[in-house]
C-alpha cells in the first residue's frame, strides 16, 4: 500500500511536470512567434509581400525594378500557394540564398544578400511565424514574367556564385554589444544596403560604395555615410533615432517613396534600443564623399518669395495657358501649403522647402519624385500626406513634364541646390518609374544575352570545380 | 464606350449631382458621356485667378474668378449694368434670388462651402404637420442609405457624438468617415454665447478633409478661402471627381452648350442639341439621359425644348418646370464687440445652429439656421481702418482691432415651394442666341413674419450675449445659393415634374435630379440632399438600363 501510494504520488508529480513542461513549451513557442514577428517588422517582409489593400504577406505586389515588373509572393502559411510546405532548412534556403522549394532562383529583388546575415536562431524564429502564426491565405500571387534573357532564372545561380556572401553575420569583438547589433539589423534584416548602396553593371551592390546613394525605382535613396557632406555625419544619434521614429527631421529631411514605407511598416515599430542601435553603427559607417558636393544637403536654400512680381499681372483667365512660368506654377501649387515663402508651418507638418534633403540634394530626383507621387506616411497614428501632382485620377492638380521641370527648377533656385536643371526628359524618366537598367537596354541588343550565356558559363565551370574539389570527401 | 455623339448615359453638367450619376453608372458598366457648357480649368490658375483680385474683389464676389466664356454666361457680380446681367430677375425680393453658380466644369461646388446638413424627417413632411408646403413622397428613412452613401462618396467630417449630430431624431446607418474639424476661437465662443439662451451652435459635417486624406485628396491646411475656391482640394467639389471619371472610362465634353431636348416615338427623349464656341451645332444620342444643371439651367433647358409633343416646354405637361423656385432668403447682422473674437481659424463656415429650424410654430412661419462666418476679417477690417484716415501705428492697431472685434452673424430662412415663384423664358438672349433665365421672386408673408416676429429677435438676443456694441442689419434679404424647386417632385404627374427617382413623368428615360427636384426647401444647405437623391437617381437609372 505505501509502496503504491509512493508509486502514485511519484506518477501525479511526474504528471504535474509533465503539464509544467507543456506550459511552458507553449510559452516558449509564443516567445518565439513574437520574436518571429518582430523580426518580420524589422525586415520589413510587408513592404513588398502585402499588397495594399490584400491579406498581410499574400504577395501580388507589383515591384518595378530597372529590369522589369516582379511580382512579390505568397509567403503566407498556405501549403500549396505560400511556404506552409517549407521544411526550416528549404524556408532558410529561400531567405538567406535566393532558392525557392522547388529549387528554382529567386530574383535579387528579395533582399537575400542581406538576410544571408539572420542568424539561424532568428531564422528560426521567423520560420515558425510564418508556418504557425501567419494566416494561411490559399491564392496564389501574379507570375514574374522578365523580359529576355532576365526570365531564365538559371542564370542567377552564377550570379550568387559572383555576389552572394552567404556567411551569416560575426559579431566584431572590438566594437560594442550595441555597434554589433546595430550592424546585425542595418545589414540583415532593416537591409539598408538594399537601396543605399549603389549597383554595378550586373546589378550588383558595390560593397566598396556601401550606403553611398543609389537609384530606388523613381525615388533615389541618398547618401547615408557618416560623410559630413555628401551623407548624414551633420546627424546626431538623436537625429537618425527621430527620422527612423517618424519619418521627419524639421530642418533635414522627410521620408517618402519607400523609406516612407519602411518607418511606417519597420522602423517606427522597433524597439527603443534596436533604433538606437541602428543609429549607433550608421554613423559609424565610413565616409563616401562625393566630390562633386560642395555643401551639405540639408543646408541649402534660404526664405524667399517673388510674389510681389507675380500679383496683378496677370488678370483672371478662364484658360489653361500655354507654358506657365516656374514662379506662376509655385504660387498656384506650392504655397497654400508649404507658405509663400517657402518656411513650412510652424509646426513642422509642412515642411520648409529650404534646409530639405529633397530640394538641396544635386541630385533633383526625390524633388520630381515627391511632386510627382506625393507623400503618404503614417506614423504613430498621424498622417504625413502631401498630394501627388502627376496625374493620378486622384491628383487634384495634374501637371505635365514641362510644367514639373518649370516648377521644380523654380524651387531648386530659390529654396534649394541650386546649379543643377531639372530637364523635361528627366521629369518623364521619374514619371516612368525611373531609370532602366542599362543591362535591359543591351539585352535588346543581344550583349546582355552574351553576358548572361557567359555568366551560365562561369557558374557551370565554378560549380564543376566544387564538385572536384568535394569529390574525395564525399567518397569518404 | 462611349464616343463624342453617343452613349448609354449623356449627363448634362458636370455638377457634384452629375458626377455622383457618372461614377455609378460607369460602376455599373454603363458607358457616359458628360456634357458641360463651360471650360475645364486647373484649379492652380482657379486659385492664382483669386489671389490676384483687387481686395475690394476678394470677398463676397465668389464669381470673380471664374470669368465666364461668351457661350456660358453665368452672373458676374463685379459687372455693375444689371441689364447686361445674365440672370434676369424681378418681384418684390429679386435680391434675394441673385444666384452666384458657375458655369465651369466641376460646378458651383467649386465655390460651395462644404456644408453637409441632413434633413429631419419633419423637413419631409410640411404639408402634413404644418399645413404648408409639400410633403415628400417618401419617408426620411428611405433618404437615409443615400445620405451615408454621398457622404462617403464625397467625403464628409463630422462629430461622432450623437448629442451633436443633425437630426437629432433620427439614426445614421454608418458614422461619418471622418471626425470633426476643431472650432477656432470665434466659433468656440459663439458656441457658448448661443447655449446661454437655448441655441445649439453644432460643428457643421462638412465635405472637407479633416487631419486626414480621403480618396487622395489632403487635408484641410485652414487656408480659409473654401469659397471662392480650395487651393488644394481638401474641401470636395466635383472637379475633383472628373478625373477619377475619366479613369474609369467616362467621356467629358467641355464648352458644349446644349440648348435643346429632342423627343421621340412615345415621348422618349431621343437626342440632345449642343453648340460648341464656334456656334456649330452637334446632335447627341443616348439610352438614357440626365439633366444634371441644378435648378435654374436645367428647368431653362426644359423651357427651351418646346416640340409638338410637348407644348409648354418638356417635361413640362403639369405646368410645374420653373415653378416652385426655392433658396434660404437670408439676414445679415455686421456686429462690434468689446472683445476680440477672432473668426478666421479653420474653415469659412464650420458650424450652425439648427434647433432653431424646427418647431410647432412652421405652421405661422419658418423655420431658420442662424450661424457666424467664419471667414477671416482681415481684409473688411483694413479697408474700414484706410477709410477712417489712419496712418501709422493707429492705423495697425485699428486694423487689427477691426478684424479681432467684428463679425456678421447670418440668419437662412426657410422657403415654401410657391408656383408663383417662377423661372419663365427671358425674351433676352445671350451670345449664342439662346434665352436668358428670368426669374420672379416672392419671399412671401411666411418668410417676412418670421424675420419680424422670431428670427431678428432672436438675432438681436445672440448678437448681445456676444457682447456686441453695435448691430446692422443688412437693409434686404440676399441669395443663399441654395438653388431648389423648378422641377419639383411628388408622386402625381399633374402636379409634379419628376417622382420619387427624378424621373420625369413625361419621359421614362429622363432623370432630372438635383436641388430642382427638392419638394421642400428647409433652412439648412441643400448640396447633401441634391448628392442624396443623385445616388437614388443613379440607382433607378442602371436598374431601367440593366434590367429594363
């Protein structure tokens, strides 16, 4: 009898630990799809796989790219459209080397270069988000239809040979917790690089350019080297902490086109230290400068206004006009919301026009862009909106190529850089979604094709070397 | 699709009713051609045309910059001959009826303020609570989904507490789609000074952006000219909407005049007739037709189609097409205060007092709004202070003085629909040949025993608990620019032009919907109401289409 009581009383406690052990496997589960989700936030996996307006991460979302429209994916928890099916090590494989479950290659649109970075604890983690806790959504995304020789994806096995660095990040023992893990997030997950770092001729980014600017469809992702010219060293911590908070540095710079996009969905979520972080290696990043820069972006400009030559020479006309002049179209356009001079509001909501990265950079093309496409930002629950003028159905005031070069020239003279013209031309390339890619332009010529059948090349010689060389290993 | 001579639905005029008709239909793949008398102008040149007015110009001359082509005159209120005017007007209160619409594409919601009120279900029904006016021919609560479903169509802010919302006696389907505009000072006050003696002062719905986008368009930047026109289309007018109606396929004609209504086999209206600038005539086929120019162009239009069908003009068998022609006749009090009340913060006009519209005593006289403006009093205020003589620092102090310590309070009383009120053919004509609008305007004793025995009373009693030091009162009753009635509605043909879905009674495939078809005036602003039975309009309109 006290030998089976003992026996029971051993059994209820086992039983006791076993429940213990489940609670707290649930919870440790929990942990990890929030961790998950945060670095989902963090990577910003919405930017591109949400389609307004659509299930979170059910894909569809056209992205323009210099080479051709890519339609985003399903990455939701679906089985037989989304990655419901991946097993952790083929979900690893898509994030960190650009291959799909069926083995085929993904395009460098999705950022694996940077998350090559996630350390297998995080990938994890995001690998149970998005097999447990996303919503499985059973549709399936547009199909990614390149141009020649773009759509044989084969050839993107060379390009990985050539640019992927598949090394998950190390840590630097000689810079501090913080410093490491700011550069863990700037060059995995928040993948910075992506769009700050300028790209060669195969598309690649320029490593040895890291952050320096670069073309972003229509928008240009500038500078953000510790340059105290051409990049953010003028920046405080505080300063990069505050913009990446909401999007806005009164007197700097404001985030449109998808640095608008990546704080609203990413970098206003983060974490107080994460930010910090972020901002502690930024300005540790090393200084590119551009030489033609004579003067920092965020300095140029000043409060001017030529409304006194404008009133009364004009009477009321009840016609669009051929031609209006810059100053015409400024005063019509520009001032019921940014002031006659130029100065914003006072509460900063309207940005001043002078002191503004869009309108001091030498480069015009985030000043085309914003008039163009207009701001929409959403932080902390308040809207940034400025209106598009390029002719959406929704814009309430469209204005053509010539009229935006008139205008535009009008604000870079008296609010901004000065010393550079925007031409027609450039408005229509801004219009069309930027610049193309050169390398589309000689894959209509045949060159590009050569390229890619030598980059086929390359690969297959590379990949029969591995073979060699890990022949007697695997014969062991 | 449609092309430049036919398609399904040829609406006439480019109106907040006409594009809320459009968009529908296209919604419903109905192919649309809109027709508009007047050019299309960039709202950037629309706001320069403002600015650079003469100051004596800037205020109260909401036309001024929208000068009107030749082939579309509309009234110019800086034109000094009357006789050269465009509107032809006579009766006792011919002031009262000195309509500022224009005729430019997006309408006169170009210059509207945006105001949004909703009648009461007592508003719909005068005749038979009160023993005047019409009652209409349907309850308020089947006007309901239509008011949500313009107010989300167009975009209105307004309170989501339901002690402020108008009516008060009646449930909203869905809350507004955005929140309220904030009071500035002189409202806040206003407010206060109101509920002492038992005026609810409430923050009007108003078809303007408030802290957030809607459909694309910004919020409002409180540049507070709303009228004569939003700079940056924070506030709807259905300009905004004509691109939106393009994108979905719709056609828009510009400076196409049209000047008559043909009828066919069974009294079906076949074609309409335009002219272009170059007074070349242009004949246009449709399925169905709307005649979408508010309630003076279009009973004109109707009085200029007379055929062998239609003697007295079409849709015109019961006598009622220009009869019945309604607006808030309007009192105005310019008053001085001790203290600074500084209206100007916000909108032109962002709140009304309403409780004082309904009541027992409409079956003696009407009803009326009472509201402040809000516009700022800046320019009033320095052209007052220069005609003093002052120079200086007196001079800035006076300024400053006038534009802080004035303001004019507003009273709009309700009409009744009166067949003696009437738009009749003018034997004048304008550039292309075509009849001006003539238009015979009574108040009558209803209006005129209100203003002396309750609304300028009650003007008075608001102004003092202002604190006002001195109180004038315009010498005559003014326009509101609420134009209704002309094409009136009820459910019997012989006493109505259009029923319950502005359909004419003489045509089955004629929708004339609009302040026009209102059968009941009230004190408040007509344009949510017009948008209202637009919608049921555009209902009616793609079920005969769709389904036959």
């Amino acid at each position: 009898m006290g030998s089976s009581g003992h026996r029971l009383g051993a059994l209820l406690i086992g039983f006791a630990g076993f429940l213990a052990a489940d609670t707290s496997h649930a919870a440790d589960t929990a942990a990890v799809i929030d961790r998950g989700a945060y670095l989902a936030t963090a990577a910003d996996c919405g930017a591109c796989h949400t389609a307004p307006g659509r299930e979170p991460f059910a894909g569809g979302l056209p992205i323009s790219t210099p080479l051709g429209t890519i339609y985003s994916t399903n990455i939701t928890a679906s089985g037989e459209f989304g990655v419901g099916r991946y097993t952790e090590e083929q979900f690893s494989r898509a994030l960190r080397r650009g291959v799909r479950r069926d083995g085929a290659n993904l395009y460098p649109a999705m950022p694996y270069t940077s998350y090559a970075k996630f350390t297998e604890d995080d990938v994890h983690a995001l690998f149970v988000y998005f097999t447990q806790a996303v919503k499985a959504v059973d549709h399936s995304a547009p199909k990614t239809e390149l141009p020649f020789p773009m759509n044989i994806r084969l050839s993107m096995i060379g390009w990985n040979l050539l640019f992927l660095n598949s090394a998950a990040f190390v840590p630097d023992p000689n810079q501090s917790a913080e410093w490491n893990r700011g550069a863990y997030l700037v060059q995995g997950a928040a993948h910075c690089s992506t769009c700050h770092t300028p790209r060669g001729f195969l598309m690649q980014e320029q490593t040895s350019r890291a952050l320096s600017g670069a073309s972003v469809g229509p928008w240009y992702a500038p500078n953000i080297t510790s340059d105290p010219t051409s990049g953010i060293g003028s920046w405080t911590k505080d300063d990069l902490v505050a913009y990446l908070r909401t999007g806005h540095l009164s007197g700097m710079a404001q985030a449109a086109g998808s640095m608008g996009e990546a704080v609203e969905h990413s970098f206003q979520h983060l974490t107080a230290s994460d930010l910090e972080a972020t901002a502690v290696y930024i300005k540790s990043v090393p200084a590119i400068h551009d030489p033609s820069d004579e003067a920092s972006r965020f300095t140029a400009g000043r409060q001017s206004s030529e409304l006194a030559t404008l009133r009364g020479r004009d009477g009321v006309k009840s016609d669009n006009g051929a031609d209006p002049a810059g100053a015409l179209l400024f005063a019509g356009n520009c001032v019921s919301c940014h002031s006659a001079e130029g100065q914003g509001s006072k509460d900063g909501y309207y940005p001043s026009l002078f002191h503004n990265s869009a309108t001091g950079a030498k480069n015009a093309t985030n000043l085309i862009a914003a008039i163009l496409y207009g701001v929409n930002r959403v932080t902390m629950g308040k809207q940034a909106f400025m209106p598009g003028f390029g002719g959406q159905p929704t814009d309430a005031n469209p204005l053509n190529d010539r009229e935006i070069m008139a205008l535009g020239n009008y604000v870079l003279t008296h609010y901004g850089a000065g010393g550079t013209a925007i031409t027609e031309q450039q408005v229509a390339e801004v219009r069309s979604g930027g610049p193309s890619s050169p390398l589309l332009m000689l894959a209509r010529g045949g060159i590009a094709a050569a390229a890619v059948v030598l980059l086929l090349g390359i690969a297959f010689v590379l990949f029969r070397r591995r073979k060699i060389v890990s022949r007697p290993a695997a014969a062991s | 699709m449609a092309s430049d001579s036919s398609a399904d639905v040829v609406i006439v005029g480019t109106g907040v009713v006409g594009c809320l008709v459009a968009e529908r239909a296209l919604d419903a793949g109905l192919s649309v051609l809109m027709l508009e008398a007047g050019p299309r102008v960039d709202r950037w040149r629309i706001v320069e045309n403002y600015r650079n007015l003469p100051p004596s110009m800037r205020l109260f001359h909401w036309d001024a910059p929208y000068p009107p082509k030749p082939w579309a005159p509309h009234l110019e209120t800086r034109v000094a001959k009357e006789s050269e005017q465009y509107l032809q007007l006579e009766g006792p209160n011919a002031r009262a009826y000195l309509q500022g619409y224009v005729r430019y594409a997006g309408g006169a919601t170009w210059h509207w303020a945006g105001i949004c009120w909703r009648l009461t279900p007592e508003d719909m029904r005068l005749k038979s609570l009160y023993g005047v006016g019409r009652d209409w021919p349907f309850g308020h609560d089947v006007l309901e989904p239509y008011y949500t479903a313009a107010e989300y169509a167009i975009g209105v802010c307004g309170p989501s507490d339901p002690a402020l919302q108008w009516p008060p006696n009646a449930e909203r389907s869905k809350p507004y789609p955005m929140g309220p505009i904030p009071f500035g000072p002189g409202e806040t006050r206003l407010t206060e000074a109101a509920a002492r003696i038992g005026m609810m002062n409430l923050p009007a719905p108003q078809a303007r952006n408030s802290g957030v986008s809607y459909h694309g368009r910004p919020p409002c930047c409180g540049n507070n000219n709303c009228f004569p026109v939003c700079p940056i289309a924070a506030k709807y007018d259905a300009a905004t909407a004509l691109p939106k109606i393009e994108a979905k396929g719709g056609k828009i004609l510009a400076n196409a005049v049209v000047y008559r209504v043909e009828t066919g086999e069974k009294n079906a209206v076949e074609a309409v007739h335009y002219f272009d600038p170059n007074k070349v005539s242009h004949r246009v086929t449709a399925k169905l037709f709307v005649i979408a120019c508010n309630g003076i162009e279009t009973p004109k239009l109707l009085l200029l189609s007379k055929d062998d069908r239609n003697s007295n003009g079409v849709a015109n068998s019961s006598d009622q097409v220009g009869r019945n022609m309604m607006d808030q006749p309007k009192l105005f009090a310019e008053v001085e205060l001790a203290e600074p009340l500084w209206t100007g913060v916000g909108p032109v006009q962002s709140s009304s007092i309403l409780n004082t519209t309904q009541g027992e005593f409409r079956n003696r006289y009407a009803g009326a709004m009472f509201r402040m403006e809000n516009f700022a009093r800046s320019p009033l205020g320095s052209a007052a202070a220069l005609k003093k003589g002052l120079v200086g620092k007196a001079l800035d102090t006076e300024i400053r003085r006038l534009s802080a310590c004035t303001a004019r309070l507003t009273v709009e009383h309700e009409p009744l629909p009166l067949p003696i009120n009437r738009l009749t053919l003018s034997s004048k004509t304008d550039w292309l040949g075509i009849n001006k609008p003539n238009i015979y305007y009574d108040v009558s004793d209803y209006v005129r025993r209100s203003a002396k025995e309750y609304t300028v009373p009650r003007l008075q009693q608001l102004a003092s608990e202002l604190g006002a030091t001195s109180f004038q009162l315009s010498p005559e009753f003014l326009n509101s620019d609420h134009i209704m009635g002309g094409c009136i509605m009820g459910s019997e043909a012989a006493t109505a032009v259009v029923d319950a879905d502005c359909r004419a009674h003489d045509h089955q495939n004629l929708f004339l919907p609009g302040g026009g078809a209102m059968p009941s005036g009230t004190a408040s602003n007509s344009t949510l109401t017009m948008a209202a039975l637009a919608l049921k309009a555009a209902d009616a309109i793609t079920a005969q289409l769709k389904h036959g």
